[in-house]
C-alpha cells in the first residue's frame, strides 16, 4: 500500500509539473515587449486615456512628422483633438540595445482631425523606448508619411 501511494504521489508531481511547464506564459521576447508597447500606446490614445497616454511620455519625448518637431505636452495636446477609428498595425521590427528599445511598424487608421475623416494606409512609424527605473517610457515617436 505505501508503494502504490508512493507511486500515485510521484505520478502526481509528475503530471502538474508537466501542467505548468506547459501553461506558463510564453517567454517575453524584445520582440513582443516592443509589439506590446505599441499596442498598448495605441489602445489608450484610441480609448482616450490621456493619463495612461501622458505617462507613456519620458520627460525628454520628442515626435517628429513632416509639419516639424513636438515635445510631449504639444503631442499629448494633438491627441487630444484626434478621434482614432478602426486601425491596423503591421510589421513590427525590434531591436534593442540596453535599456532602449526601438519599435518600427506600419500603421492604418482611420482618424477624425478638425472635423474632417482622414485614412491613412500603411504609414511607417517608430517608436523609440527608454527603461526608466523598470518601466518602459517613450521618449521619441516619428511619422513618417510617404512623400507626394
């Protein structure tokens, strides 16, 4: 009797180990971190989450679209006046060095801007991420629209 309860222990450990080797969550790669980034941003400026989308910014964030450069006061100000619709991200590349990461991806959106419907259909864009303290702030974004 002891070695049946012996084996139904082991059998026991066995299978819940095996359980969680394969529940646990899947490694998160430089890869997914930036994707995961990027999403997230994006949810909260769709959602209008202006605390979240302000606490994204390092304090030293810079943008730059073809109309020139912002600070991050002046682009929390400019997603405040847009409504994000449906959109599309696409693409991504990572690359990391140290506590930056660096996340390029294609971007479609439809967007409302001064009361008018604007599309905008596989624009490249980067963000540019710094670990501050553990948490990842975005210190540089760019938009890149194709030139006409």
């Amino acid at each position: 009797m002891r070695e049946l309860r012996l084996f139904v222990l082991i059998c026991f450990l066995l299978m819940v180990s095996g359980q969680a080797a394969f529940s646990a969550e899947p490694e998160m790669t430089d890869a997914r971190l930036g994707e995961m980034l990027v999403r997230l941003f994006w949810a909260d400026v769709k959602a209008k989450n202006w605390d979240a989308v302000a606490s994204t910014f390092a304090d030293g964030f810079q943008s730059v679209r073809v109309n020139g450069a912002t600070d991050r006061v002046r682009e929390l100000a400019l997603y405040k006046k847009i409504s994000i619709g449906n959109y599309k991200l696409t693409g991504f590349k990572v690359t990391r060095q140290g506590p930056v990461l660096t996340v390029s991806y294609r971007a479609s959106v439809e967007e409302v801007f001064g009361g008018k419907k604007h599309t905008a259909k596989d624009v490249v864009r980067q963000c540019v991420w710094l670990n501050v303290g553990g948490k990842w702030k975005m210190i540089a974004r760019a938009v890149l629209l194709p030139a006409r």
